[in-house]
C-alpha cells in the first residue's frame, strides 16, 4: 500500500531515544531540531522516561520521549530529514537494536496506513513497546493508532514492561 497523502500539513507522532553521549541531552536538542525541519512546527513533546533496552540487551537503558509535529513534508520526506538528523548526531547503524546517540522514528502521520520500502505506517511494533505508548498516551491521551486501537488500551497491554519518568535535567 503506497503512502500518498491528499492534504497537508498533516499531524505526526515521532518517537526519540537515545542511550548513548548524554542521552538526555540527545532527545532534549531532537526536540528543538524538529522544530527546526522545513515546513515543520513541534506541537507538544513528552516527558523523557528510562527504559531497559528491547532486543540487544547488553546495552545502557535508554532515553524515550515522543514529540507531536505538524509537517508539510511527505512521508518520506519527512523520514529522510529524521535520518539526516540521526546521522548529524552520530548514529552508526552497526548492531541490530544495538546502542545509538539518536533513534528518531515515525510513528504515525495522520491516520495514514501504509507499507513502502523503509516506510510502514503506523509503524509495526510500537503497539508491543510502552517506551512508545506511554510518552505518547501522555501527549495524546485519545489517540487511536489506525488499525490498532486505542493508545491507552494498547498500553495495558504491555504491563511487565518497566519504564520510568525522568526529568528533564
């Protein structure tokens, strides 16, 4: 399913973590350069919370937060510039959810459902990961996930899974 978008600006959720060089302070400066991404405005940000890493597991806990963005940018577009700031901070892409100065990823974009080279809308495991769900519950507490359900709900789901709210500092 092709990822066309017929209107713009459209609203989308990206998730940010970071567990390595200051994670802190990776996902704080992510916020500020979404904000800073052409035809893009930041529209809230979560809180920052620890989690255990998912995957690899010999690895420092990580930074989460999600952002709100409202973008004029396509799907893709907007994928490229998160690489790009990826890139721009550092992230190597040598172990499969292995260690990162910056993971930025799209979650949603509107109610856009779609599966493209690189590109799956919503994307696929945010709906098993509460280091997605619960930052975005916070700054969308009705948010339906297309095909999903509802963010809260979503995130019963996902019990035994430990995160932990941080501050900003």
């Amino acid at each position: 399913m092709k990822c066309i978008v017929h209107k713009a600006p459209c609203r989308a959720y990206i998730a940010l973590g970071s567990n390595l060089h200051a994670p802190k302070a990776q996902v704080l400066q992510a916020f500020q350069d979404l904000g800073l991404l052409p035809q893009t405005r930041l529209v809230a940000r979560s809180s920052l919370y620890l989690s255990a890493p998912v995957g690899y597991m010999d690895q420092p806990a990580f930074i989460n937060a999600v952002a709100e963005i409202e973008t004029s940018l396509a799907p893709h577009a907007l994928l490229d510039a998160l690489l790009e700031l990826e890139h721009t901070r550092g992230r190597v892409r040598e172990v499969l959810n292995g260690p990162r100065t910056l993971d930025l990823d799209v979650l949603l974009y509107d109610e856009l459902q779609c599966h493209e080279h690189g590109l799956t809308l919503p994307h696929p495991r945010m709906c098993e990961r509460a280091f997605v769900l619960k930052p975005l519950q916070e700054i969308a507490p009705s948010c339906t996930i297309p095909g999903q359900g509802q963010v809260g709900l979503l995130l019963e789901n996902c019990v035994n899974q430990i995160i932990e709210r941080v501050t900003d500092n």
